[in-house]
C-alpha cells in the first residue's frame, strides 16, 4: 500500500456518518459473555456468531470497517468465503487487532500490552489475508499514584513501534491508548491521565516518524469514572473531551474513534452526538464500539439461528443511532425495542 493508499484508508475509516465495528474480543473474553448467557463458548458459536454481526443487512451504510479477531480472519462464512473477502465485498473494511494483550508492567503494578516479538511478519501475513488497518489497545489505569509516567511512556512506545511496523507493511494503524472507566475518579482525574497520555502519545509517534495523514486514533471520551458519586453531564462530557483534544491531537490525524469504554449503548451514542454538535473540529469524530454496538444483537441471538433476523435487526438499529450521531441528529427519543 503506498503512501496514499495509507491516507485514502484512514480517510474511509472515518467517512462522515460512518464508523468502525469492534469484533475482536478474544476467544477468553467472548467467551465469559456466551456462557453468561448459556451459549456454548466454542469455535463454531464464535464464527456462528460473527458471521451473524457481518451479514447484517444493510450494515455498511453506518459501518465503514471492522475489527476482527486472529480466529476471525482465518475463517469463512457459511458460504464458503474468507471473512476478510466478505466484509471487503460489502464495502466495509477489514482490520486485525495484533496485540497480545495486557501484561504486568515489571517493577509495577500497572499494566503494558505485548506483541511486538514476530509482529513484522505477522503484519505481512494479515495483509496476505485482507486486513488494510490494525489495531493495539494499551491499558491506563487511574487510581492511587497511577497512572505514573513510566506506565504511560512504557505504553506509548510500544504504540509508536506498532504504528511504524504498521506502515512498513501497508496497514493503517489504529493506535488506541484506553484510560479505563474503573474507578471512582472526577472527570477531571480523566482529562489530566487523557492529556498526559496522548502528549507521550504523539511525542513518541513523532520520534518514531509516523506519518499522521495515515492513522487513526481510538481514544477514550473523557469521563467520570464509573463508581464516582459525581457523573458528569453528557454536556460537560462532550466539551471536557473535545477542549482536550483540540490541544493534544494534531489536525494532521484524519479522525478519532471513540470506544465506549463500558458506557451503556444510548449513553455512548448521546456523547457521540454531543460532541460532534459543537463547533467544527479538524478530524472526524466517529465512534469504534464493541459492546455499545453488539449487546442488543447478542442478547438476541443467543447462539439460536432462528433469531438472527431478530438480532441483525437489533445490531442495524444501533449502527444507525451511531451513523447519526455523527451528524448530530440523533436523540434518545429515536430509541425503541429494536435497540433496546
């Protein structure tokens, strides 16, 4: 993929009133939420179930890319074709999430996330199978003395180094530095983590000469942490989250995918909403949902194939609400037992 390749991607990642699907959960954490609702947590449920999220009809109208899972992208639909070859045939871009996942951070008790060992050749391989973006989730934890700068830089490294082994091979790098909800932190407890971690962030991706035109940032909202007896408003959310990146991400970056972090479903569409409400921003403002898009759907299915038509409807239903977030024209009043 050549340097403009790069750029068209990240732009298509982020088209207006699109946004990327998350179904990268691994096969540990899939299947804790089968078996919480009695569905069988094997290899022929878990592809059952994501063909059921990828053939929903009419998904690439909202949907412009999809992060899938090693498992995943090795598979076929029950149709015989590669899921890679399936998404992209739907209009809808097929990524790979390539870490290995949170590790203790040594001399600490905070968290960094590994892969980099063999990513350069696994990276080739994925491109072999269809992936043109990646993902890397690190972990950053808010709580007594955390998050310290040596977790936050051990953390901004290894993204940095994925993104450049990213580029290498042709793939646009999602680099996602989550700071968790856990806790019962202030939505300013938020911002100050948020901030010091993206300045270490685009410190590091600028040491290591990423071109920006050519990723996506997946960044978290700023917020209050999920046990604080202070909520902040989705006003204050949407504000505190935009004013800070406005001083930290570079206009360079093509858009930022929000996670939802553990927020419920209308709760993360509302902020989406109410930040792209405000005044015009230099990147897109999109969203990358895994649990706040797939709930409804899976709770719907339930490993049963007559409920698909059910749970594809439900998946659909969520997929726009988010589509107008974007614009900014949706409304918890547009819910209704489709989404719910």
């Amino acid at each position: 993929m050549s340097t403009d390749e790069l750029h068209s991607t990240a732009r298509e990642l982020v088209a207006p009133g699109k946004g990327v699907l998350a179904a990268d959960e691994s096969n540990p954490t899939i299947g804790k939420k089968f078996e919480a609702l009695g569905i069988p947590a094997d290899e022929a449920h878990r592809r059952d179930y994501r063909e059921m999220l990828l053939s929903t009809p009419g998904l690439a109208e909202f949907i412009s890319g999809v992060i899938l899972y090693d498992e995943t992208i090795r598979q076929q639909t029950s149709g015989g074709s590669p899921f890679s070859d399936f998404v992209a045939g739907k209009g809808v871009i097929p990524g790979i999430k390539v870490d290995t996942g949170a590790k203790p951070l040594a001399g600490s008790d905070e968290k960094v996330t590994e892969g980099l060992d063999g990513l350069r050749e696994r990276l080739d391989e994925y491109r072999g199978l269809g992936a043109r973006f990646a993902k890397w989730r690190a972990v950053i934890e808010i709580g007594d003395d955390r998050p310290s700068s040596y977790c936050i830089r051990t953390n901004a490294h290894a993204l940095a180094r994925y993104a450049a082994l990213c580029q290498e091979a042709g793939i646009v790098p999602m680099v996602e530095p989550e700071v968790m909800m856990e806790g019962d932190h202030s939505l300013d407890d938020c911002r100050v983590a948020t901030r010091d971690t993206l300045h270490a962030l685009f410190d590091e991706l600028h040491h290591q000469r990423i071109d920006l035109c050519g990723i996506i940032l997946k960044g978290n909202m700023v917020i209050s942490g999920k046990d604080s007896s202070q909520q902040a408003s989705v006003q204050e959310v949407a504000e505190a989250t935009v004013t800070l990146l406005q001083e930290v991400v570079p206009p360079a970056v093509p858009g930022i995918t929000f996670l939802s972090g553990g927020q419920s479903e209308v709760l993360a569409s509302a902020h989406l909403n109410a930040m792209n409400a405000l005044d015009e921003q230099p990147w897109e403002l999109s969203f990358s949902y895994a649990r706040a898009l797939q709930s409804p759907a899976l709770k719907r299915w339930m490993g049963d194939a007559t409920n698909v038509e059910e749970a594809q409807k439900a998946l659909y239903h969520r997929a726009h609400c988010n589509g107008l977030a974007r614009y900014a024209k949706y409304s918890p009043d547009m819910e209704d037992e489709a989404g719910r």
